[in-house]
C-alpha cells in the first residue's frame, strides 16, 4: 500500500487464510471424546455475490466456476440468506471430504479474483447420544484463518456456555479466535 493509497483511504484486500481448514479433522476427534459431537455431514461456505471483474449471475455460473458436475446435484447446493449472502452448502458423511471440498472452492474463488467476497465456512456438529448438550457449528473465518464455535438454540437465542466450553476443548487443535466480538451469530443457517 502506498502513500496515494493511504491519503484516499483505500485498504489493501486481505486475502482469505485458507490452509487452517486442514487442522478440523483432528479437532472433530477432541469434540467426540470430550463433548460427545460428531460431524453433521454438512458444510457451508458464505460468500457476497456482488458484481465485479468476474461476476456471478446465476447458481449455474457458481457451480460451474467451481468444477461441481451432474453427479454432484444432490451434494452440493447453493442458496441465499436473509442478509443475502449465497450459502454454498455441501453435504458429504466424512469431515475431510467436506474440509477438503470446502478448500477447493475458496482456491477456486480465490484464483478468480472472488478472494474478498469470501466470508466463512461453517461445519455443523450434532450430539453423538441426543440430545446431548446441543449442536455447535464450528465457523471459519477466512480473513483471520481462526475458528470459533456457534451454538444456537433457537431462532435468536444461542447457548455461550457451550460455546465456551467447546473452545476451552479445541484451543491446542485450532486456531481459536480471541476477540469474542468476532464470534458472530450466524442466524437461519444453511448448515445443520
């Protein structure tokens, strides 16, 4: 960033951190034998579709940037939230399937100039033995390369004493985020 830059305020584009993902699986075991969690078989990725020198128009025009094919219909699904966000949302039964579809499509999107569009990737975790103490979606976000953990129990309403205690179990696996104030409430999620 030069000093032409700073004078009309504008930021450099932080590229997303993506390799952090690979450290999930590992996690997933601490989550098992310390919470009783397991992989829901879902996963998200949470980007702006917004215009630009490479423009998305259509859910096609996504999959098809994304080298997802016919046989993958059922799997991989694409929606848009409330706030309109598109949702990419894959569905897979084993975690480093999901972590390693879910970090194809951020290099994907990354090698297409879409890097600052990309926001998080969430991966959902249901009880083992329900009910269990709740579900807990595990969120990345992809700017910071750190991890948190998000528990809602409602429409509104989340469980932060899950929250914490979940963090308190992956803080040697993952690269927890330190600043609560970036714990976001990801309300009406794609991802179970």
């Amino acid at each position: 960033m030069g000093l032409r830059d700073t004078i009309f305020g504008r930021t450099k584009q932080v590229s997303p951190k993506l390799d952090n993902l690979f450290a999930l699986p590992s996690a997933a075991l601490t989550l098992e034998t310390q919470l009783d969690l397991v992989p829901s078989g879902q996963a998200g990725l949470c980007f702006k579709s917004g215009s630009g020198e490479t423009t998305l128009t259509t859910d096609d025009d996504i999959k098809q940037l994304l080298d997802f094919d016919e046989t993958d219909q059922e799997k991989v699904t694409i929606s848009t939230d409330d706030l309109g966000f598109k949702w990419l949302v894959i569905k897979d039964p084993d975690l480093e399937n999901l972590v390693t579809r879910i970090h194809s499509a951020n290099t994907s999107m990354v090698e297409h100039g879409l890097g600052p569009r990309l926001l998080c990737a969430v991966f959902g975790f249901v009880p083992k033995t329900p009910p269990g103490e709740g579900s807990v979606r595990i969120v990345y976000l992809l700017k910071q390369g750190t991890f948190y953990p998000f528990a809602p129990t409602g429409a509104s309403s989340r469980d932060n004493e899950l929250e914490l205690r979940v963090r308190s179990f992956l803080g040697d696996d993952l690269a927890m985020e330190k600043d609560l104030a970036r714990w976001m409430a990801l309300w009406n999620l794609p991802v179970n």
